[in-house]
C-alpha cells in the first residue's frame, strides 16, 4: 500500500492505475483517486473507503465515460480517516477541473444529480446517518448518496441485471 | 443539496441523485416491492449496521 508523507511529492502520474473501462479491477481499498485525461491532466479528484465499489456506480460515471480514454490514479490510504484531509490536500494543489466546476453546494454539481428523491427517516435513524457523515467529514445529505451509490455499486443487490 | 422537513413525526429528506442512480435504485424497489424511500432506508441501514452505528427501528416498516 502506498504511502505519502509528503503530498508535495506526489506525482499522480506515478501511482497505479487502470483505464476508466477496467473499474471492475480497482482493489477494494480505501483511496484517494485521480481522474486523468489522456493529455495527463487531473480531471477530478475523489474518496472512497473502498475504490472498487466507489467507481462501479459513480454518480460522475456517464459524465467521465463521455471523456475519451480517462483513466483511474490511486492512493491507496491504509487510515480512512485520513482521506478527507489528503483529498482536500490534493484538490488544492492539483485544482482539477471537473472539481472546481463542483464547488457549487455540497461539493457536487447539482446540474448532474439532477433526480430528487424524498427519504423518510426516523428522528433515531437521522441522528444515526448525522454521525455516520460527520465520522465521515461529509455533509448527511452527501454521505447518504455516496452510501448509496456503494452500496448499490457492491453487486449484492443486484441492480445490474435488470 | 438536501431539504429536511419534519412532518407527521418523521423526518423527511430530499436527497439529489443522478439520473441512472435514480433509476436504479427505483428499480430494485419495483422488483422488491418497496418504496423507494424504503429501499434506500434498507440500503443505509446495511451500511450503519456495518459500521457498528446504533439507531432505534422504525415500527412502521416501509409504509411510506
């Protein structure tokens, strides 16, 4: 497993990686990815407590698939709890473009998750998801879609064959 | 990015998707015979099970 101490050093160039079409093989490690371009520019810049399950239902999925021969960086973070911080770290140095365009609320592009569904909780039930986010540095709305976009991308429920 | 309202002792919250997220999700709540609030209840569920998060169940089950 990767590790930086330096995140000046980091070059995402140098880091495993795959093309956007081989996401079924991304390792189940928590990291911080880079979305690259095939000019070798950062695109994006993202989380996951678990790469594979993040990129088989990525809410940028269509939206990166349109962009020509992208492929997936890695680092491979062995404290989850650190990949806030080295995404955020990473966002500020490498400034990528598909990033910045996100920096409207949330952090995500409204003009792309553009379906609304309304969820009812219980008040024990949000309180749950509330401190579940805030372990995960994320806003409960985030952490709900994130959530569910994983769990949805592990293949357990089956949501491929239908 | 989510509105959250209380209303009928519950709370209820608008959560933005992308579109094949939405669909998928609606979906496997067709073919489970669920809500899609339910289905994406259950979903979190599995996840804050996981992570060993404790939360008082819903006695109403997925009637919404």
């Amino acid at each position: 497993m990767a590790t930086v101490t330096n995140l000046g050093a980091l070059d995402p160039l140098a880091l495993p990686a795959l093309p956007l079409s081989e996401r079924k093989a991304l390792p189940p490690c928590a990291a911080v990815y880079f979305v690259l371009a095939a000019d070798d520019a950062v695109l994006y810049i993202g989380r996951s407590i678990s790469l594979a399950n993040r990129w088989l239902a990525h809410h940028r999925l269509h939206h990166i698939e349109s962009i020509s021969s992208c492929r997936i960086a890695w680092l491979a973070v062995s404290d989850a709890r650190l990949l806030p911080s080295i995404e955020k770290a990473c966002i500020e140095r490498f400034l990528p473009s598909l990033n910045r365009t996100e920096v409207v609320r949330d952090g995500t592009n409204p003009d792309l998750l553009n379906e609304v569904f309304t969820l009812r909780v219980t008040e024990s039930l949000y309180n749950a998801i509330v401190r579940a986010a805030r372990k995960d540095r994320r806003k409960p709305a985030d952490w709900i879609r994130v959530t569910i976009e994983e769990a949805l991308g592990n293949g357990k429920h089956g949501h491929d064959d239908g | 990015m989510a509105a959250r309202e209380k209303r009928e002792g519950y709370t209820w919250l608008s959560v933005h998707m992308s579109e094949g997220m939405k669909e998928i999700i609606s979906r496997l709540s067709r073919r489970e015979d669920r809500s899609v609030s339910g289905m994406a209840r259950r979903l979190m569920a599995e996840a804050l099970r996981a992570r060993g998060e404790d939360w008082q169940e819903d006695v109403d089950g997925d009637g919404d």
